[in-house]
C-alpha cells in the first residue's frame, strides 16, 4: 500500500476524530509578524506549467501541510477556507472547510471567491481541479514530499510562490538546522542505532508495517534509529503478520496517537499477534506521536525528528521540544470514527 493513500486517509481519519492541536510553542518554527508579500511571482507546478501568482488576499488550500506552510508564513488572516484536513494551528482547524482534499468540488470553493487556490498532488479529482482554472482561478499544485529534505524544499518553494521568499528560508533553515542539531548529537554518541518498526494502524482492519520508500522510513532515519521493516525487505507498508515481527524484532515500536488508540491503547497493542513477543514490548519501549506532527511533513518536522531522536536515544538527554505531542497515554482521544 502506497504512503500517499495512508497518509490521506489518516488525515480525513484524524479530522473525523476531533483531534484537538494545541497552539504553536517556543520550538515550533515562528509566523512571520506582519507578512508582505512580493508579487507578481511565477513558479512552475508539479507538472512544470509555469503559473503566475498575483494576489494571494483569499487564499483555499487543499491540503493540511499547505496550509500550515501558510500560516507559518504569516499568511493565516488571507486563508478563507480550507480542506477538512487543516487541523494545525487551531485558527486554521476553525477555518470554514471545503470538503476533504481528495473529492472537491469546484463549485464549493468558488463559492470562497479565491484569488489564490493552492494544494498538492493528491488533491481532487482533476476535473474539479480543471474547473477552478477554466473559472478564472489562479491554482498552484505541487508534489507530495516524502522526506524532511523534501519537507525542507517545500517550504521554500511555497514562501516564494506567495512572495514571501525570505520569511520562508528563514523558517526552512530553522527547521533544516534542528534536524541537523538531532543528528549531530547522535553522531557524537557510540549508542548502538535503535531498530525501529513503524506499525500503522487503524482498527483492525488496518494493521501495517512499514518498509522502505515510506515516510514512516523517512522520519525512523532522520533520527537516527534503523527501520526494521525495511530491514527485513519491507517495501512500502505490508499487512503485520507474527513472522514479520519476529524477524524484525525491533528494540522500539513506533505508533501514531491515534492508531494506538483504536487498538485499545498499549494493552490492545500487545494482543496484537506477535507484537508481545518483541524485545520493543518486553523492554517497554513504545512510543506514540500525535499523527499530523510525526507524519505530516509541514514546518513542524523539524520538532517532529528532534522529539522521536530525544525518545529514541534518551541517554542523549536531549529535552523534547514538544512533549505535549507524544505519549502513550491515548485515553481522552475519541475513537468513534464513522466507517471504521
């Protein structure tokens, strides 16, 4: 099963859970105080089209890391309306919502009269992508990233495609130089590299390991630790099964909040066939992100790879710089989720 389709699914799962993100702390990359935009700017979108942007005053975004991008930007008060997975920073989550990134409808959005509308690749479908451009409407789309590079480059381009090119360096540095503070700080260590396994889930239909060329494997490697799934062959995500467990054995287990919640929290977990005989469960190492801050790839990656090395090496005493976003203690997440 391919990343992109998990992903969005977790988001949609993720806005139907009422998730609640708490505002930005000290660590997490600061909005530009009084954005000025400088425009006209001309890009090129994920199909090399060149698209000239000339008015970013009403802004649609189509996908939950766009608009986080934007109001990192200090563009949040001209974003009109967004898709149902915008669920960070709360002003973005309180915004009036289009629909949910992957069934749009044009006639919803022109309703919002944007001078800007602007998602990834996994927006649509396409024709209601057409619709908005024949209408007149600027639409910038851009690819998908899978790693913190590609998370990296992605504010940049979206800070220059509104004119905002130095505000968004800033914040891309600023991201790129945590990551790098993480990673410098295992590199000083002889701790032996943490094998990892990402186990996605969602109820018991949905029960995944991940391998290689996901962004679970992205993220395991940025900080540092060895993705067991990938280890053992994994490509992409594959159902868990008890033998692909044991022969990943992994030192650590690493789970989205939500997930791990509709498993039935770590002692649903453990029922799991194959999980309790890990060395991760007998050495109680499991570790639990809030889903859009591990896997959504906006401007809080960086926080994002710095928390799960501080988790992964704790001998580091490395301080995490969001606590409030991890932990095993799933409790008071709702799992009443339609369709699940």
């Amino acid at each position: 099963m391919k990343m992109r389709s998990l992903l969005a699914v977790m988001l949609l799962f993720a806005t139907l859970a009422g998730f609640q993100w708490s505002g930005a702390t000290a660590q997490t990359p600061a909005a530009t105080p009084a954005a000025n935009p400088q425009l006209p700017v001309t890009v090129n979108d994920a199909n090399n089209n060149p698209v000239e942007i000339t008015d970013v005053s009403r802004i649609v975004t189509l996908n939950g890391n766009v608009t986080e991008n934007l109001f990192a930007l200090g563009l949040g008060p001209n974003v009109v309306a967004t898709d149902v997975s915008a669920l960070y920073p709360d002003a973005a989550r309180d915004l009036p919502k289009i629909g949910y990134q992957r069934q749009i409808a044009a006639e919803a959005i022109l309703a919002f009269n944007p001078t800007l509308v602007i998602g990834t690749v996994e927006a649509g479908p396409p024709e209601a992508i057409d619709q908005l451009r024949q209408a007149g409407v600027t639409v910038l789309i851009i690819p998908v990233q899978q790693d913190a590079v590609g998370a990296v480059d992605e504010i940049r381009f979206i800070g220059k495609a509104v004119g905002l090119e130095t505000a968004a360096n800033a914040i891309a540095d600023q991201v790129a130089a945590t990551i790098a503070e993480a990673q410098a700080a295992v590199a000083a260590s002889d701790a032996e590299q943490p094998r990892v396994a990402f186990l996605y889930l969602r109820g018991q239909g949905t029960q995944l390991l991940a391998g290689a060329h996901s962004q679970a494997d992205a993220v395991i490697t940025a900080a540092g630790g060895i993705n067991a799934g990938a280890e053992i062959g994994i490509e992409g995500y594959q159902p868990i099964t008890p033998e692909a467990l044991v022969a990943s054995d992994p030192d650590v287990i690493l789970v989205m909040q939500l997930g791990l919640a509709l498993a039935g929290g770590v002692d649903g977990l453990l029922q799991i066939p194959g999980v309790a005989q890990t060395r991760a469960a007998q050495d109680n190492r499991i570790i639990a992100f809030e889903d859009l801050y591990l896997l959504g790839f906006g401007p809080r990656i960086g926080d994002a790879i710095y928390d799960l090395t501080a988790a992964l090496y704790p001998d580091l005493g490395l301080e995490p710089k969001n606590p409030q976003w991890q932990g095993t203690d799933v409790s008071d997440i709702p799992t009443d989720i339609p369709g699940l």
